[in-house]
C-alpha cells in the first residue's frame, strides 16, 4: 500500500529543528516556570526568613513604642516612607531576586539556552483589546479552563489536610507571645508552600511530556518536505553527483598528462596500469603519477608507448600500488623494494639504450 506524500511520518530534520528553535517553536510549560519560581521563593523565605523577621518586629516596635511622641510633617513623612521603602527592600528584596532568577533558569533551561531572535520580535497584534478578548472567551479557551479547574481542585487536595491541622491548631484559641506567631507563620507558609509546589511539579513534569510531545508532532515532515530540505541544506543530490563527476574528469586528464614524464608504467598486464616518476634530488621516494583499470589502463599503456616510457609488467605489484596507491602521493613504504627492483631495471635498459643510440651515431 503506497504512502500519501501529505502525511507526516517523517521525523525531523536537524534544519527544520534549528529553525524551530529560532522561531521559538519549542516544548514550553508555563507550569515548570511556576514551579521554578515557586521553589526559588520558598527557598530564599526559608534562608532569610529569621532576619526578615526580625526587623519587622524591630521596626514595629520602634513605630509603635514612640506613637505618644511622633511629630507629623511634610518632612518626617517624607522620612517614614524612605525608611519603609528601605527596609521593604531589605525584606522583600531577597525573595524578589531568588523568583527573578528562579524564572529565568527556568525559561533558559526550557529554551536550551538559546534566543529565539524570531519570538522577541515585537507584535503589535497582540496588543489589540478586540482580539484580546475573542481570545479569552472563545471556544478554544474551554479546554485550558477546565484543565486549570482540574490543576486546582489537585493542588486543594494536597493542601487539604495540612490547612486542616492548621486551623486545628490551639494558636486560634490562646493567647501567644509574638515569637511564637512568627514561628507559627514561617512554618505554616512553608509546609503548605511544599505541597503546592510538589503538586504542581507533577503537574509540570505532565505538562512539559504533552508539550514536547506536541511540538514534536507538529515538527513532523512529509518525505517531500524531507527531500525539500535536504536539497536546500546540502544541495541537489543530481548537482553534486554532476560536480563529482567534472571533479573525476579534471583529475584524470591532469593525471593523464603526467603519463609522458613517468620513468615506468607497472601494468596488470591490461586490467591495470600504474605510472611512477623519482628523482632523486627532488623527492624522497617514487610517486604516483597515474592509475586506472580497464579503460583508463589501456589509455595510460597508448600515452606510455607514444611517449617511449617502459612498460613492465608485474601484477602483485599493480595490484597493491593501485590499491594502497594515491595519485600524486608517494608509494607505500611496503613497496619500496619492489618498486626499486623495477626502476633499477628501467635505468639499465635506458642506460643500454643510451650507449647503442651513441654507438650508431659514432658510426
């Protein structure tokens, strides 16, 4: 049964998940940013809560011991503000830090540390109040709705015993000293705070699973959308193929003009043909000029005989010089005495042919 080429079975490209991140089309929960923030509060109330404390109950005291004698004018207000100010940044101030940085972690971890240039693009549209509203009270917007319902009426039942000891607690019925309601308070925040955020990390953990599984899904591509993006990203396959072809061509017809300045062509006899070239005051071993099977061979083996190159016929010695051999590269070390074997051969019969070709000139 042949498959549709409109359906998405394809899993995505690394390009079309780069792009993805640079839109900022990525799994996102606004649930863990809660709970990043949720924790990082809870975690700086715990560390300075004692001290947060402390000078609420100092400040109090001073403003309330010195009611009977406080002046009020336009300057000791002034005063009174700067110093509640100051002393509101000095007990809030930690915890607003620890839930700014707590956010952030949160957003970069979920973003993979990476911008989404695309996403931070300004869009007015969303400013407009009309579309605002259609958003909110929509048809989409009932499923977000009762999905909050259901996260709330989860978190309420974690928290319902634990509110229930609270307001059992004989503090509501007694007379306590002011230490003892601070205790009360800072202990009371923090047990409730815990099973609010350890609900809504399971609630987040669920969350981010649905969402990473729905970006993933609509990351999904066709075979043509595949096929698409492979040929913007690497090319045409057909281009590349054409491009490595000019490239075998060049190469041959270079390696084949080194042909007449070979000292030898070792041949297979006809399957294969190498031609070598050394000179001793330039290289360090022989190298390889040229090499081809079949009918590269045979072309090699007509340069060679126009040219008047010695042919040689050893068929191991092919067989491993085109194997382990590069054009332009020198033979592999294994070779050298074979290869030596051959090229004192080609100096003798051009030394021979030397000395005849003097003798008939003499003549």
């Amino acid at each position: 049964m042949s498959e549709s080429g409109g359906e998405k079975t394809e899993q995505p490209t690394s390009r079309r998940m780069e792009e993805a991140i640079k839109h900022g089309q990525i799994a996102k929960s606004a649930e863990v940013q809660t709970v990043f923030v949720l924790t990082a509060s809870f975690a700086a109330l715990s560390f300075s809560g004692g001290e947060m404390f402390r000078q609420l109950a100092a400040a109090m005291v001073l403003s309330l011991s010195h009611l009977h004698d406080t002046s009020l004018s336009i300057n000791s207000i002034q005063g009174y503000a700067v110093t509640g100010t100051w002393l509101l940044l000095k007990c809030a101030g930690p915890v607003v830090l620890a839930a700014m940085v707590g956010g952030l972690m949160a957003g970069a971890i979920q973003n993979r540390f990476q911008t989404a240039s695309e996403a931070l693009t300004p869009d007015w549209n969303r400013l407009n109040p009309v579309e605002g509203f259609q958003r909110v009270f929509s048809a989409r917007m009932l499923a977000p709705t009762a999905l909050a319902i259901t996260k709330f009426a989860f978190i309420i039942s974690l928290t319902y015993s634990e509110v229930r000891s609270i307001l059992n607690d004989p503090i509501f019925t007694m007379s306590v000293s002011i230490s003892r309601l601070g205790e009360f308070l800072v202990g009371t925040c923090l047990g409730v705070g815990f099973r609010v955020v350890l609900g809504l990390a399971v609630i987040a953990a669920a969350d981010y699973g649905y969402q990473w599984w729905r970006t993933h899904q609509d990351l999904m591509m066709t075979r043509e959308e595949v096929k698409e993006d492979m040929k913007s990203s690497e090319g045409n396959p057909q281009m590349k193929a054409a491009r490595r072809r000019r490239r075998r061509s060049m190469s041959k017809a270079k390696s084949l003009a080194a042909v007449p300045k070979a000292d030898v062509v070792v041949t297979n006899p006809t399957h294969i043909a190498i031609a070598l070239r050394y000179d001793r005051k330039t290289m360090k071993a022989p190298e390889i000029v040229a090499k081809g099977i079949r009918l590269n061979a045979q072309i090699i083996r007509e340069i060679a005989q126009q040219h008047q190159v010695p042919i040689i016929e050893n068929k191991p010695l092919a067989r491993m010089l085109f194997k382990h051999g590069k054009v332009g590269g020198e033979i592999p070390a294994q070779l050298y005495a074979a290869v030596a074997e051959v090229l004192a051969w080609v100096y003798r019969v051009n030394r021979y042919r030397y000395y005849a070709e003097q003798n008939q000139t003499g003549k």
